[in-house]
C-alpha cells in the first residue's frame, strides 16, 4: 500500500474476518474475505479473478444488502482495496462491525409497516 494512501485514509479500519461475495455488473459473485472494514471502505483476500483499479463492483457481507464500490488499490491480484460510493450509516457500521468481530451474521430484521386507515 502506498504511503499517501494511508496518510489519506479517513478512518482506521477494523480488522474482520468473514466470508463475503463481491460481483460486477450482474455477473457472477465470487467468493472472497473480508479482512478490514470502516464505514468508507474494506479490504478483501482471496480474490478469485482479476480486478483493476477502478472497477466497479458490487460486495456482500454481515447480512447487508450489496454494497456498491470501487476498487481503489490491488495488490498483485490476491487483494483489494475498495471505496463504499455510500458510506455506511455509523448505527449500521457498528453493528455489522460488532457481530463480524464476534464471527456471526446480524440477523437483520426488517417490519412490515401496518397501514394507518385502509381504503
């Protein structure tokens, strides 16, 4: 990684370790690990094809929806790092973070609104 890449890092990443799938355009999702989470960006291992810098893709991981990123940084084809195009609200970040760390996937629940008058 490159010196003034580090320096213009915004937040320090958290170290995790969970499986993910990351995909581009709507082909196929391969597998990878996420290793380093902030609510900007990750770093993945185990990257199964080639990527460039500034690829576009997609990745999933901790339960959330996908992601949309681009690839900032690879590192000989075996690593990357990526740039969230949304940030992650902070309450999801920690969250996520928390549950990674402890090696488990959020359950995520979501409530269906009950209308307020019906028609």
């Amino acid at each position: 990684m490159a010196q003034a890449e580090i320096l213009s890092r915004a937040q320090e990443r958290s170290s995790v370790k969970a499986d993910c799938h990351y995909r581009i355009g709507s082909g196929i999702a391969y597998p990878a690990r996420l290793v380093d989470l902030t609510a900007e960006g990750a770093r993945l291992e185990g990257i199964s094809r080639s990527l460039n810098v500034g690829d576009m893709l997609t990745v999933r991981f901790g339960g959330l929806a996908p992601v949309e990123a681009k690839i900032q940084w690879v590192e000989r084809g075996r690593e990357v790092g990526l740039r969230f195009l949304q940030p992650l609200y902070p309450s999801v970040y920690l969250h996520v973070l928390a549950n990674l760390q402890k090696g488990k996937t959020p359950d995520l629940q979501f409530v269906k609104a009950i209308p307020l008058r019906s028609c």
